[in-house]
C-alpha cells in the first residue's frame, strides 16, 4: 500500500508544482514524515489517507491502491493495532 501512496502524492505534488515542504505544512505533518511516505517506508494513518484523498479529490480506497478492475473489491477500515513500533490503522479487502 504504502508505495503506490507515495507515488500518488509524489505525482500530485509535481504535477501542481509543490515543494514537500508546503505540502507538509498544508497538512500539519513534518517533511520528513511526508517523505518516509512518499518514499513508502512509512505507513499512513487513516485520517492522513482521508485527507489527502480529499485533497487530491479522489477516493481513499484508489489513493491506496486497493480498487482492482471494475470494483471487485472493497477496502474496509477494521481498527487500529498498537504495539511497540507506533498506532497502524489495520484495513481488510473484501470481494464485492
């Protein structure tokens, strides 16, 4: 997921001539934060998903990569994991 995520942003964020830094600060996250997830070696949260679907005006579940052909699947928020490593939203894809 976290791959296609960043590709994503890093397309929007060049093809509308935005520096990380600006578009970190647009979002209340740190550059490097904003760099780990464009690189992919970061994973984003739920509401950083939401917000830049909304920003980009597409849906969550294109922006991460889950939409196969024609809608087969659905992506479906299940909680949040915590363990020593940080807070993960935990998503599941159901066939639709």
């Amino acid at each position: 997921m976290s791959k296609n995520f960043g590709e994503k942003i890093v397309a929007w964020r060049k093809a509308n001539s935005c520096t990380q830094s600006a578009l970190a600060g647009r979002f209340g996250i740190s550059r490097s934060f904003l760099c780990q997830l464009e690189k992919g070696s970061r994973n984003p949260t739920l509401k950083t998903i939401m917000s830049f679907a909304t920003e980009l005006n597409i849906s969550a579940d294109e922006l991460i990569g889950t939409q196969v052909c024609n809608n087969e699947f659905t992506l479906l928020w299940c909680g949040t994991h915590v363990d020593n490593n940080g807070q993960y939203d935990v998503f599941r894809k159901v066939r639709t």
